[in-house]
C-alpha cells in the first residue's frame, strides 16, 4: 500500500494545530475522516504517531522525527515511506545533539569521533548553545541528546550526571591571591571577578553567596565559562569556574577552592520517553568516562 497525499496532509496538519479538530478545520474535512487518515498512515508506516494524553493527542518520538524528515527535506511519498523504515530501524536518522561550550572539547569532539568515527549512516547535527536553550529543545524533541550545566537539584529522571565537582577561584600564577588555601567572597571585594552569564546555575549560586556581604566586587565582567578561564589566565580578574571549563580552555591558571562550596555538575539529557539508541548511550558513557579520569584519556 502506498501513502496518499491526503494521509500525509492530515499527519502534518495534526502535527501543527495539535489535535484532531483543529486540523479537520484546516483541512474542510470531518474529524472522523482525520482520524481515518491517520490510522491509516500509522498502518503504512507500521508505527503508532499519536497517543492520548487526556483530552489531546501526544505525538511519539517516531511521529516527531517523520515529521521533521518531511518538514526538512519536502521527500515526495515514496521517500517519506523509506524515512519511516529508516526510523523505525534507526537508519539514516539525524542524531541532533546540542551541547554548552565547555563539553564541546575535548570531550564531545573526542567522544564523536571515537564512537561514530567513520560510521556514514549516522547524520549529525552538531549546535552550541547555553543550558536552559538545550532543556527547552530536548523537553521538545528536538535535540536527541543535551549537555548541560546544571545544579544537582535540577537534574531529572531523563538526565544522566556525567560530573560534579566544586567552583574555584582560577587566577594567573603571579597574582597576589594566588597562595591562598581558599577563596570567600570577602577575599574578592577589591577584584575584578569574572562570572558566568545569568543563565547558569553557578551565576545563581555565586549571587547568592555575594548577596550574604557588606560590600559587592568594585568591577564585573560577565561571560562565558570559557572566557572566565582565558580572562583569568591574561591577568583580567579572578574567575569562578569548575575544573571541566579550566580542562577544556587549557589555561594556565592557579585553581583555588572556593567557598561557601558550590557544585558544578554536568548532565546528558534525553527526551522523556524516547527511544534507546546505542550510539548516543556509547556517547554518553564516553564522555562519563573522560571527564571522570584525573587526566584526559
């Protein structure tokens, strides 16, 4: 049997009203002819594209992913039929991936290509963006994977902690503070202090922290996690960073515990409910690997 137009009409316009009424409206049709669409195109395709949740209709990961296919690539009707075969054995499907800054390298460069390599039937989809932007597109599927900073607390069942660890104060080697034990926010009154965008859950913790003081830093400079480390190794100011930002930017810094204690932690995260696949677990416990190793493996 093969897939009619108006079987591909009724699944897009599901897919962008978000029930069965709206697209009977876009479409002029009756809802039960929608809902006869649809079961039909579910038997050509041998997969289940909506469930119900309540009163709507909940698109499954397969319907997400074809319908993106056939939103990205406009494939005629045969091609839409060898997409769903393809998603349905997990072949030629692109694999979205997106990933803060700090986790890009060396460790999801090095995990890549160490796992997926010269593997051509694995499309990638590579983007960088801050944490709360990758949480949004996964909750969405629209990423298949997610690296994101976040505080333990905001972890989920979804998220695996690929790693914790406590903020320090990172300066140049000759500066003045730099034979110190710990660092307060008391000893950082007199410096530039070098923090993390108001996104990031270490931006939070350290408002706080500041917050319980007389008197704020005299000077700021608010950037990425990475330019803290770069800012910090030039002579710039003191950063507050974690030992995954200072590995990946490769600065030369003295790292200095801070305190009160923050923990910096690490997660991938997947879409609730999605399906396994074994590349990105292989991924996963890649870079669990190499950023839990005292050095770089």
């Amino acid at each position: 049997m093969r897939l009619k137009p108006r079987q591909v009409e009724a699944f897009r316009s599901v897919m962008m009203t978000g029930g069965i009424t709206a697209a009977a409206e876009a479409l002029n049709v009756t809802q039960p002819a929608v809902s006869r669409l649809i079961r039909d195109l579910e038997d050509i395709v041998q997969m289940t594209l909506f469930e119900r949740v309540g009163a709507r209709l909940a698109p499954t990961a397969e319907a997400t992913q074809l319908y993106r296919e056939v939103e990205r690539l406009y494939l005629g009707l045969d091609q839409i039929a060898q997409a769903a075969d393809d998603i349905r054995q997990h072949k030629n499907t692109v694999l979205r991936i997106g990933s803060v800054t700090s986790l890009v390298r060396p460790y999801l460069h090095k995990a890549i290509v160490e796992t997926i390599g010269d593997r051509l039937d694995i499309p990638l989809v590579i983007d960088v963006e801050n944490s709360r932007y990758i949480w949004d597109m996964v909750e969405q599927n629209r990423y298949d994977l997610g690296l994101v900073f976040s505080s333990p607390r905001m972890a989920e069942k979804n998220a695996i902690r690929l790693h914790s660890a406590s903020a320090v104060a990172a300066m140049a080697p000759g500066h003045h503070l730099a034979g110190r034990s710990v660092i307060t926010p008391a000893d950082l009154i007199n410096e530039r202090i070098l923090i993390p965008g108001r996104n990031s859950p270490l931006r939070l913790s350290l408002d706080r922290a500041f917050s319980r003081e007389e008197h704020q830093p005299i000077s700021t400079m608010e950037t990425s996690m990475l330019n803290c480390c770069y800012f910090a190794a030039a002579g710039m100011g003191i950063g507050i960073v974690d030992h995954v930002s200072l590995r990946s930017a490769g600065a030369q810094v003295i790292a200095i515990p801070f305190e009160p204690k923050i923990e910096v932690s690490y997660y991938a995260i997947r879409p609730i409910g999605a399906q396994r696949i074994a590349v990105l677990d292989e991924l996963i416990e890649r870079m669990h690997d190499m950023m839990s190793a005292p050095r770089l493996v």
